[in-house]
C-alpha cells in the first residue's frame, strides 16, 4: 500500500541536551504505507529524533508535520491522539502485571465503574490473530520470553490505534528465526496502510525490510535513498563516514591449558524445569569457544550458573583448576571471570550512576582505585578517561549518567569494564547486540586479541554470523543439552540450523 502521501515530516528538528546537540537540523520524512529504516552509529541520535516524534522529548528547534498538518507533539498523549505508537529499545512492561494487563494499562475500557476486561480481551485476540502475533494474554510478563515480550509491546500500541508505529532497534533482542517471523509482521503492517519507521543496525535487515532509508550521522542528515540502490558497503560507509572493513582476519588458534571445565552440570529455570540436562564441555586458554542455539535453551541458566547468579542442582563448574561450584559472584570474578551480560541494564550497568562509577563497579576495592579502604575519586575518573578514550564511548564525559547514554554505548561501557579487568576467562553473552558496524568490528577485534594473548572465551551469541567468524570451535545447545560440536570451517548455515532444531550430529560423541 505504498503511496507518496507523507505521513510524517520532520523539519530541521534540534535537540540540545545541556549544550550537546544530540539531534543538529535532521530532516526525516515518512511516506504512507511504507517500511522506512532510520540507521546511524551508536549514538548518532536516533533514539532522540523518535523520541520527539512520539512527544516523550520536545525538540529544542524544528518543526513536525503530520498528515500534512503542522503540529507540536507536546506529549505522548498528543502522540497516541495523532495515531503515532513507538515500541522502545528498552521495553516499558510491568513484569508482575498479565499480558493483557500491561496492554490495556492506559487505555482501559470500562463498564460502568469496573474494568471491562472481556471487550478488551476480544479486541486484542483479534488483532493479534490479524497479524500473527501469538501470545498468551494471561500470563504474567516476567513468564514470557523476550521476543514474547515485544509481541506485548506491539499489541500494546496497535491496542491504542496506533498507524504510525515507530521500532526502535526491534530486531536486537530476537534470534534468526524470530527476526524473519517479525519482518514478516511488519510487512502485514505496511500491507494494511500502516507506515513504519524502523530502526536497526543489521544492514541485511534493512534490505529485507525496508523501502528508503534515511542515515544520520553525529545528530546531522546524511540522506534518504531507495534501499533496491545502496549496497551494504555504501551503508555502512554512510553511516560511519568512511569505509568499513566487515571482513576479519583471524590467526590459527593454539589452544592451551584448559580455563573451564562444565562437568555434568544440571540446573533449573525460574520455574523449576530442568534447563541444562547433565551439560559438559572444556574450554581452554587462546580459544573461543562458540555456544550457538535458539534463544531458551538453557543459554541464560549455563550463563547465569557459571557467572554465580543462579545455584546449581547437579554437577561442577571448574575455573582456573578450582571448584566454582555454587560460589558468590565475587569469588568467581576474583578467580578471574569476566563476564558480558546479556541484559546490559539489569545486569550489566547502574543506571543512575555516573560512567565513572560504572567503569569502577568490579575493582573500586582494590588498588588503584581504593588505598586504605578510601575510594580515590581522582583514580576513578582517570580509569574512566582513560576507557572512554580507548573504547570511544561517546559521552560528555567521566561524570555523565550511563542511563543518559545511548544504547551502544551503554554496551561499550560493559565491554570496556571487563575486558580493562585482569582475567583469564571471558563470559561474553551477546557481547554486541544493539552495536553498530564499526562498534562491532572494534569488539571483535578486541575479542581476538583477547584469545591471541591466551585468554578464553566463552561466546554465547544467537547472531549465527558472530558465532562462525569468531569460534574456533562451536557447541549447540538445545533443550538444555549440547546437540552437536561442529568447526566453523568445515559447518554450514543449514547444519547449524538442524542442530539448533534439536536433531543430531551423526558420529557426534556427546558430552
Ligand atoms: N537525556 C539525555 N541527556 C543527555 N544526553 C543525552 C540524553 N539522551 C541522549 N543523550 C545523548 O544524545 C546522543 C544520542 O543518543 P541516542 O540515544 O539518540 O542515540 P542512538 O542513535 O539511538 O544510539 P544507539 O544506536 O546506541 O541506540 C548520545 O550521545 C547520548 O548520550
Ligand atoms: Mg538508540
């Protein structure tokens, strides 16, 4: 249903956060009907221009057109009214709440003085019929696994009318196969009239998904462009403004000593099913050890175990030749674990605290950053300069708020934390979701310099490119168990992709 009438304009739009121009003159324009990518680094402001547009942010200068109509989105309200929904980078759910609870939250219907839940549930399985968005309405959020969750988050604004639906990053939290099942919803979305705005920084995505994508770059225009007439080359080089090398070098690994032993490790889920099922594999020093799998198959309990943060039933985990088994987070950093959080904001960083504070969160106890139990606040911002600079997080500054950050540079911050640490073992959970292509490229490169000084790598990715360009060698894990071990060099997609489903490696010997 694409037509040339334009739904949305944005004119010159500036936003000054404090003397920072986060967004400096952008022009964006949205044609009905269509499926239009917004793509630029990690913080080149793209989060704040589509804040603006669904009035969460006024813009400090510029001007909005909607339908053709001048209009000032003074709140979300305003937003919701002019039919503009946006599904955030970071979901806005209340975990104890239903599903249908937390989509009508806002936006009840009600008979006489009580909520009318039935009208509502009615309404909602309709649209989630319409567009194949499976859920379960009366299970409760923190039940639901995260794809589950922006199904939530989708109804939720399709719930409130919504035409004009905004995604931002959408795709960062999904595995293959729930990528092309959303694509897929979106393409419904457009087929119905709706137009999109979607932001991601997979260029494959774009060219799945998208019609015309508009780049930004550092808070400027860069331009608009058919998406049939770019190439993921001229994307990239766009996007960052200059060319980027999306090929890696890598050396032959010499594999040393082994760093971590999983012996018949058992441990349940939040529910008390069993999510790894007498799992065992070896990791050793100079090695990068790939854990590919569809998300939910035990790769949050085998991180969350190893790291310390759930109790084992059954089995050992062996660091550094000692029994880790059931000890503190503490004990288990100190005997030299890194560790990269999948969910950077619940695990990973303090939102309210400063770059500096977050950069120090694991050694502020030890020398430099501490002497006689005295924190030395001068140690800490210098650590944090120093990091800043060598990972080029784009921020103000040591002082800033890391929740104030974008989202790739939320991850630089994580990153830049761990890999600064003295360890022999790296944790790294899908160590560049969220990261744009340069930002992934400087990551990569660091993870192989890591192996090439000897360290080990545990890389759990649901990413299967990430997963073949930085394994040496690769487990699969499915139902809690380890399907197949395979080499990246001598594997395929397809392989992958059966062992993923469950079937099995002939002549494997497991576990
Ligand atoms: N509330 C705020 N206060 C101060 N600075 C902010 C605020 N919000 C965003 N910024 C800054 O504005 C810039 C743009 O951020 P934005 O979140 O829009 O980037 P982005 O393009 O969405 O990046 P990413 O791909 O990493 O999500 C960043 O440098 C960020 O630190
Ligand atoms: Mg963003």
């Amino acid at each position: 249903m694409k037509n040339a009438t334009n739904v949305i304009e944005m004119r010159h739009i500036v936003k000054d956060f404090d003397g920072f121009k986060a967004n400096d003159d952008i022009n964006l324009t949205l044609h009905q009907g269509e499926i239009l990518a917004l793509l630029g680094e990690n913080g080149a402001g793209k989060s704040t221009l589509m804040s603006i547009l669904s009035g969460l942010l006024l813009p400090t200068a510029g001007e909005i057109w909607v339908n053709g109509q001048k209009t000032e989105v003074k709140n979300p309200t305003v937003a919701k009214n002019l039919g503009i929904g946006m599904v955030h980078q970071h979901f806005m759910l209340m975990d104890s709440f239903t599903v249908l609870e937390n989509i009508i939250l806002g936006h009840e219907t009600t008979s006489g003085p009580r909520l009318d839940f039935k009208v509502a549930k009615q309404q909602i399985t309709q649209l989630s019929k319409r567009y194949g968005l499976n859920i379960d309405l009366d299970q409760k959020i923190s039940n639901i696994t995260v794809a589950q969750q922006q199904r939530v988050e989708i109804l939720k604004v399709l719930y409130r009318g919504a035409n004009i639906l905004i995604f931002d990053e959408p795709t960062a939290v999904l595995t293959p196969q729930e990528i092309t099942e959303f694509i897929q919803v979106l393409r419904e979305l457009a087929k119905e009239g709706k137009s999109i705005i979607l932001i991601t920084h997979k260029l494959a995505e774009i060219k799945r998904a998208a019609d015309r994508v508009t780049v930004i770059r550092a808070g400027k225009s860069v331009g608009s462009f058919n998406v049939a007439e770019v190439d993921d080359n001229r994307l990239a080089e766009l996007m960052v403004g200059h060319h980027v090398n999306m090929q890696l070098t890598k050396t032959a690994s010499k594999p040393g000593e082994i760093v971590l032993k999983v012996d018949n490790l058992a441990v349940k889920n939040k529910q008390g099913i069993a999510a790894l099922k007498n799992l065992s594999f070896n990791l050793r020093a100079g090695e990068i050890l790939g854990v590919a799998g569809i998300d939910g198959n035990g790769q949050d309990e085998l991180v969350a175990a190893l790291s310390g943060l759930t109790p084992v039933d059954t089995g050992q985990v062996i660091i550094n030749n000692q029994d880790m088994t059931n000890h503190k987070v503490r004990q288990i950093t100190e005997n030299g674990v890194a560790h990269i959080p999948a969910d950077r904001q619940k695990y990973g960083l303090i939102l309210p605290f400063t770059i500096a504070d977050n950069l120090a969160l694991q050694t502020y106890y030890q020398a430099p950053l501490s002497r006689h139990h005295i924190l030395r606040q001068d140690a800490i911002k210098h650590n944090a300069q120093e990091l800043i600079n060598k990972f080029d997080i784009r921020t103000t500054g040591p002082n800033a708020q890391v929740g104030a950050l974008s989202g790739g540079n939320q991850q630089k911050v994580i990153i830049a934390r761990e890999l600064n640490r003295d360890s022999n073992l790296i944790i790294a959970f899908q160590p560049t979701r969220g990261l744009d292509v340069g930002a992934i490229e400087y990551i990569h490169k660091q993870l192989l310099l890591e192996r090439e000084q000897g360290k080990a790598i545990l890389l759990i990715s649901y990413e299967l490119d990430e997963i073949m360009q930085l394994s040496d060698r690769i487990i699969v894990l499915h139902d809690g168990q380890i399907s197949g071990e395979v080499q990246p060099e001598t594997t395929s997609d397809e392989e992958l992709g059966l062992l993923m489903t469950g079937v099995k490696k002939e002549g494997t010997a497991l576990a």
